[in-house]
C-alpha cells in the first residue's frame, strides 16, 4: 500500500485529537507569523537539477557525532507524546529505530528515560530547558547518561514560554494521567491547571524555567556530564561564533517552531549565516516547517549536516502509533532519495550550495 501524503496524515490525525490537544500542537506564539513562514521559506528556493549523472545508487546516509544514520533526518524533541497516542515515546523511540534515525527525548516526555531507551534501537539524545532547581537538571543528565542517550540538547531560545493564544484560548492544562515521566510531579504540578484565559504550560515555565542564564553558565553543565552537549534555538553568527568558544559540540538551527519570538527569522534564512561561522567540522542542524524530501535536500543543500522533524512526527503517532510514526521517516527519505536522484545528485556532498537558487522576485 502507497504511503499516505503529508497533508493525509495532517488531517487523519486532526480527526484524532481534541481540539485543544490539536491546537497545543500546531499553534505557535503571537500572530504565529513566524509559524507560517517556516514552511514559506522552503517555498522561496528551488533546486537546480544536473543531468547525464550517474544516479543508479543514491546515498542519504550521514555520520552526526559518531553515530551512523540511514538518512540525514531525527525527531525533533516534543513534549508530552502520549497526548496523542497511549505508547508515547516509547512508540517515538521504536519508529525512529525502525526507519535508523536519530530521536531527540523531550525533558518533558510522558514516558521515562529508560522506557524509551529500552524501545530505541538507534541513538538517542535528551533535551534539556534550563531549570531553577539545578539539581533536578543534574539528576537528569546522569541518568541520560547512565541510560546510554547520546548527547545533551540544551534548548536555548526559551528564558519563558512565549504567549501561544491557542492554548490561552483553550486555558490549556495536562490531563490528569498524562505527566512529565522524568520529574517530580512538585516540579509540573502547575501544568494540570490553569484559570480561565491562561495556559498550564505557560504557568509552569514561568516557575520552573531559569531565565538568568548565560553562557557562563555552560561551564556548570560540561562540568557534569561526559556528553557531546548541543545548543538548539541559535538564529544568528553571532551566537554560533560564541558556541565554538564555548565549545559545543554541534548547533541546532531552530525558532522553536514558531511557538517562542514571533517574528524571529526563520531557520531557514538564518542557516547559511550560522554554516559561515563555525568550522567546517561542527554539524549544523536545523528544524522547523520541513514538511518532504525536497526540503531536506534544500536544507542540506544550505549547509546542514541533518535536519529534524516534529509534529509530521506526532501526525504519524496519532494516526498509527509507532507504524505510523516510521511511515513519515520513511517517506521523508524515500522523497529525498527521489530528490537527489533526479536533481541529479546522488550523494550528501554534490547537495551543496550550488543545488538551490532563490526563486525570482516577480516584476
């Protein structure tokens, strides 16, 4: 049976879900212009295809951080994947092994470290918010560590939860046997209730996140851990050039989705920026509006070394569990194959900068 499109999967597991789990997922901060422009972006490029190539064996798999990967493709960390299936990340983590990709666990996962390690079969990273209580984080990151995930992704674009009006609409709030596995239920109790006009997961980041955190305060985190650690929400030279100093391990490209700054710059727009400066070696991934292989090629075609993928994720979840999940890796890859095969580009590295144009500006 053919793999349902994109856009099937989008509206089966719309069909699915409450509406206010729906909106908790697809909605962004603000006006969600930059929700929206996240999938404009890729819409400005196009590919420049090369002919009389010898295409008969493509190739899409790539090394990130020692680890071999059958496509240039992870699962972006999220929240709370039980909200949409019963398995949650432990469904997450079995897709992801099945299609060889990387999955990025949430620190707000609905199944613990270990669950979803126990059901991985490829690697595993944990992201990390920067909370008040630091020995809740550093708990945390031994028990990553301990569980064999492969690198700390330290979010980085959320000093607070960004005014997301669905959810404020919905007065959004967990139910009550879904939860933050990893935690102490005292560290999220604020997200199972809100008052009218508020949001449970706004509140809860209010209290729980951090925001006096600067880059002093990596040093306190590399101190604990002998893990590669990642920095994701970078969106400007500037701050990949600090990163290097700093000496992460690589950078993740990313506007959260839409759902912190609106009006921040799209991944997109700000990845050569952020290729330009770090060396060459440090991989650059990004996230954000990739919705087929053809985005992947033009992502990687701008200088990432992967990319990574959400809420197609959670569509797939929704609609199949963890069949369903794998389905949208594996579409991913079977369009990207097709892509690179006829843009005549059969491998990773003839997918450089000579591979897109900016769409012209119509007169």
């Amino acid at each position: 049976m053919p793999l349902p499109t994109m856009s099937d999967l989008r509206e089966h597991a719309r069909e699915r879900l409450s509406a206010a789990v729906w909106d908790f997922i697809e909605g962004g901060s603000g006006a969600e212009r930059t929700l929206r422009e996240a999938e404009a972006a890729y819409a400005e490029l196009r590919l420049r295809p090369r002919v009389l190539v010898d295409v008969s064996q493509p190739d899409c798999s790539v090394e990130i951080l020692g680890d071999l990967l059958a496509s240039p493709v992870g699962v972006a960390p999220m929240a709370y994947h039980q909200l949409v299936h019963p398995d949650g990340e432990t469904a997450t983590a079995e897709a992801a092994g099945i299609a060889g990709v990387l999955l990025v666990t949430g620190i707000f996962a609905s199944r613990t470290l270990e669950e979803t390690a126990a059901a991985a079969s490829g690697p595993l990273w944990l992201q990390l918010y920067w909370l008040r209580r630091r020995e809740a984080l550093a708990a945390l990151v031994a028990r990553a560590e301990a569980a064999g995930y492969r690198a700390l992704v330290l979010t980085v674009d959320a000093p607070k939860v960004a005014v997301r009006p669905r959810d404020r609409r919905n007065s959004f709030t967990l139910p009550a046997d879904i939860t933050a596995a990893n935690l102490d239920p005292a560290l999220t109790e604020r997200s199972h209730r809100a008052a009218g006009g508020t949001s449970g997961i706004e509140e809860h980041a209010r209290e729980q996140f951090d925001p006096s955190i600067t880059w002093s305060d990596l040093a306190w985190l590399r101190a604990r851990t002998r893990l590669p650690l990642v920095l994701k929400g970078v969106l400007t030279g500037e701050d990949a050039a600090l990163a290097v100093e700093h000496g992460i391990d690589a950078l993740i490209v990313s506007n959260h989705g839409g759902r912190q700054l609106d009006r921040a710059v799209t991944a997109l727009e700000a990845l050569p920026e952020i290729v330009a400066a770090v060396p060459a070696d440090l991989p650059v991934l990004i996230d954000g509006g990739i919705r087929s292989g053809t985005d992947i090629a033009v992502a990687l075609a701008l200088g990432a070394r992967a990319v990574l993928v959400g809420r197609p994720v959670l569509w797939g979840l929704a609609c199949d569990g963890a069949k369903g999940a794998a389905g949208v890796l594996e579409l991913l890859r079977t369009e990207l194959l097709d892509t690179m095969i006829l843009s005549g580009r059969p491998t990773l590295d003839r997918l450089d900068a000579s591979a897109v144009t900016r769409r012209a500006a119509h007169r």
